[in-house]
C-alpha cells in the first residue's frame, strides 16, 4: 500500500500570483494500540516486528488488558466535560490525534490540561506490566494506515474528522477482537452528536457509541460524584440528543409530569411581580447565580 499521501493545490499571494503547493503527509503501519496485551504491537514495540518501536515507546503501552472498556471521546465532549476526565472514574482513555488537534485549535487551556492528562497517566514505570493507576493513551490515527482518511469532495472538516474518530474506533474493535488475548476488551465511543451517534450504528464494526451522559450514568454507582462533574452545556446539539435519549428510555420530565414542554427545575418562591416590586426596592437584586462543581 502506497504509505504517502500528496496534496497540491494552488494558493494566490498577497501581489496577487499563483502559487502551487504541494503538502506531504507520511503513513505509517506500526504506529501500537497502546494496549498490554495486544501481541502484535507489544512484540513490535519491543523490536520483533516491522519498525522495531523503542523500549521508550513500549512503556506508552498502557492501556490495561481485559476484562476493560477503552474510552474514545470526540472533540466536542474533551472540551465540554475536561473536569469529568480529570476524575479517577474516568479511566482508560484513548486520545486521538484528531481531536488533540481540533482540542488545539480551540481551546488552548483545554489542550494543555489534556496534555497534562496525558504526560501524567501515559506511561508505566519499568517492570510494571501495565499502568497501576489511570491510563490515558495518546494514538495518532492520522498517520496510521489504517486509521487515515482524506477528505472526500463535498465533505465538511467536521464530518471528515468525526468519520475519522468512527474509523479510528472501529479499527481498535477490528484489531483487538481479532486476538484472543483481548477477548473482552470493549470500545466505546463518546459523543453528544447524535447523527454521529446514527453514523456509529451503519458501521456494525463491534464498538459501542453514546452520550457521555449515558455513560456517566453507568458509573454514577461507583462514582457518584461524577454527575455533579457532568457539564449540562444548553448547546443545540446537546439539547437534540439528550431529549431523544431521555425519550428512548422513558426518562424525560415533561412526558412524565403530562406536560408538552420541560418546566422549571424548582418552583419559584415568589411571583414574577413580587420579584420585580423587590428589585425595584433595594431588596433583592437581579443577577446570574453560578455554582461550583465541587462546592
């Protein structure tokens, strides 16, 4: 396979010329998983296979073996819900270069805290079979064989990278299944989107994808704390798939109260005119009440 990708195009200057320009973007197939016991990688990464990967690059590998859930969060979700991934119940994370870049482009103080994330839970210590503690791996889809995708005619960058983050977990579903080390290992894609969530299911590659609420609700067990954690941003596309997934399991407030529209999360104390006599008065004042997370 052809593990060079060329683009040109042409570019007009500031004078007013053409320039041509052509962009290389270089492949790779023995870029690792990140996961113990993955056999084709660790015997890569430890110089037994093509490209004979460093004893640096196999201390990376720490993604746990099974039973375990790999966690693959797409952009919209690292810079909506970083405060969830700073907490030891978010675990076993995969980051892919796709979103790092897009979390760059951003939000830089999103990204540095990823990076944080990153450096501090991306690498075992020698002689550690795999990373006693959290695991945060770093896989660089964009320059893996099987994980690249150009950019078809028509195509916005936002669709293109979100089927990038679909190629890229179908891939680790396609790979690790296909080793009975890692029978058990589990793929789930995070993200608030849901026509990406619709696009998930036409792939039938064998990795699950929902909300990050869904999936923060399957932890509240053990992790409580986590709810309070979870970012309720009141974007369009998180209003879309929460009343549609709150309406699939049978969870939505207005259904169930028999109103048409959602109601106010508490009653008011005082009358909309008894609130504006008050202001008017000195003796209340109007404002926007923001709370902590962790008060």
């Amino acid at each position: 396979a052809n593990m060079l990708r060329k683009r040109s195009f042409v570019k007009k200057t500031k004078k007013g010329g053409l320039v041509k320009v052509v962009r290389e973007h270089y492949l790779r197939d023995d870029i690792p998983c990140g996961c113990v016991a993955c056999n084709v990688c660790t015997k890569a990464a430890s110089g037994g296979g093509n490209g004979a990967l460093s004893e640096d690059v196999l201390r990376t590998l720490v993604l746990p073996p099974p039973p375990a859930t790999f966690v693959v969060p797409d952009t919209n979700v690292l810079l909506n819900q970083i405060d969830l991934f700073e907490h030891e119940g978010i675990d076993h994370v995969v980051i892919l270069s796709t979103v790092l870049d897009e979390v760059k482009h951003v939000n830089k103080q999103v990204y540095a805290r990823v990076r944080a994330l990153c450096a501090k839970h991306g690498r075992r210590s020698p002689g550690e079979r795999h990373s006693l503690q959290r695991a945060f791996y770093t896989f660089n889809n964009e320059h893996h064989r099987r994980t690249y995708i150009e950019r078809t005619e028509g195509e916005t960058p936002n669709d293109r990278n979100d089927r990038a983050i679909r190629r890229a977990c179908a891939w680790y579903s396609e790979h690790l299944s296909s080793q009975p080390a890692c029978a058990g290992l589990s793929i789930v894609c995070l993200t608030n989107d849901r026509l990406n969530r619709v696009a998930a299911l036409g792939d039938a590659s064998g990795y699950k994808c929902m909300s990050v609420h869904k999936y923060v609700r399957s932890l509240s067990a053990t992790y409580p704390v986590l709810l309070d954690l979870l970012s309720h941003a009141q974007d369009s596309q998180y209003k879309e798939a929460s009343e549609a997934e709150e309406a699939a399991e049978g969870k939505d407030a207005a259904a169930a109260s028999g109103e048409g529209t959602r109601g106010a999360l508490f009653a008011p104390h005082v009358t909309d005119s008894e609130a504006e006599r008050l202001v008017r008065e000195g003796h209340a004042v109007r404002g926007r009440v923001r709370v902590s997370h962790y008060n």
